[in-house]
C-alpha cells in the first residue's frame, strides 16, 4: 500500500473516531475510558503497566487512578509481590459504566449504518476480517507483542453472536493471562481475595 493511501486511510479513521466520539456522550474523560477497558480486558495491573499500555505519565496515571477509585469505578489494591506498588482493578460500577458507554456507542454507530445503502453495509461487513487483522497489525506494532500474545484475532462468528470489547475473544484472553509471568498470577490472585 502506498504512504497516501495509508495518510488516507488514517484520516478516513480519524474522521470516523471523531464522529462517534461527538455524537456518543462520554461519562469520563477517554483516557479514564481507555483505563477501564484495559482493565477490563486484562483484568488488574500495576500502574506501572497501565502507564505502559495508555502512554501517560506515572504521575498522570496515579492521579487518574485516584479521581477513578474516589468515583468508585476502579479499586486500589497494594500488590503482594512488591509492597512499593499498587494494582488497580475495574470494580463492578466501572463496570456498569464501561458497558453503557459501549451501548450507547454502539446504537450511534447501528443508527449511522442504517442510514447507509444495502451495498455499503455489505462491504464494511466483507472489509471486517481485514479491518480485524489491521487492529492486530496495530496492537503487534504498539505493544510489540505477537498477534498470539497480543490475543487479537477474528473471532468465530455465529448468528446472534457479539464479540466482546475490542474484539478480543473470552479464550484470548484467558491463554494470555495463563502465559503471564509468575508474579503477575500471584498479584491477581491475591487482588481478588
């Protein structure tokens, strides 16, 4: 693909994001939305990981942390394995909030869908293997994860069924907590007693 058709593609995407993102109210900021998703997905991290995977300062990520434990949408946990660090969990309110979010993004984005020709819907369907693969391209690049490790894939599709968030499957994620390390299974362990 050629470096215009990629800057075309990006803007095409960024015009996209900012369309749902006008027409779709946010109940927290997106940084704070971007944090509960990991968590979410990941389940808990340290905020020295959260402050790897969001891109923001370790001063900005405990202060987000805080603002978020004082709404009640996440939980602040010392990690058992260095007493020096703390773990953040999603609780269930954060929960709550995540998934409305997701609702109502999602109804924006199935009214703006209705209003497209019977041939347009056909497509982006048709284009969503490859939108998938390009979302794991992007996840490898950011992360410099594998696609395996990075638990980015398309998931099996049946009548009726809904990916989970970001499309990440229940079975990616669980082979991706399983190959953690040794002191991340301990931390989450001892963050859910």
């Amino acid at each position: 693909m050629a470096k215009t058709d990629a800057a075309d593609l990006a803007a095409l995407f960024d015009r996209i994001l900012w369309s749902l993102r006008t027409i779709t109210p946010r109940p927290e900021s997106a940084t704070a939305l971007s944090v509960l998703d990991t968590l979410d997905r990941e389940g808990p991290l340290r905020i020295s990981d959260l402050v790897t995977r969001e891109h923001i300062s370790q001063p900005g990520m405990t202060q987000l942390a805080c603002r978020l434990e004082h709404s009640g949408l996440v939980r602040r946990l010392g990690d058992p394995v260095d007493r020096r660090a703390t773990v953040v969990e999603i609780t269930r309110d954060g929960r709550n909030v995540l998934h409305e979010f997701r609702t109502q993004r999602a109804s924006a984005l199935a009214r703006a869908l209705a209003a497209l020709s019977p041939a347009h819907r056909a497509q982006l369907r048709a284009a969503h293997p490859a939108l998938a693969a390009l979302r794991c391209a992007l996840a490898v690049s950011v992360r410099g994860e594998s696609s395996e490790a990075a638990g980015w894939h398309e998931p099996a599709r049946t009548p009726g069924h809904q990916a989970p968030s970001g499309g990440r499957t229940r079975g990616a994620a669980l082979r991706r907590r399983s190959s953690s390390s040794p002191d991340r299974e301990r931390r989450m362990r001892a963050a859910k007693r």
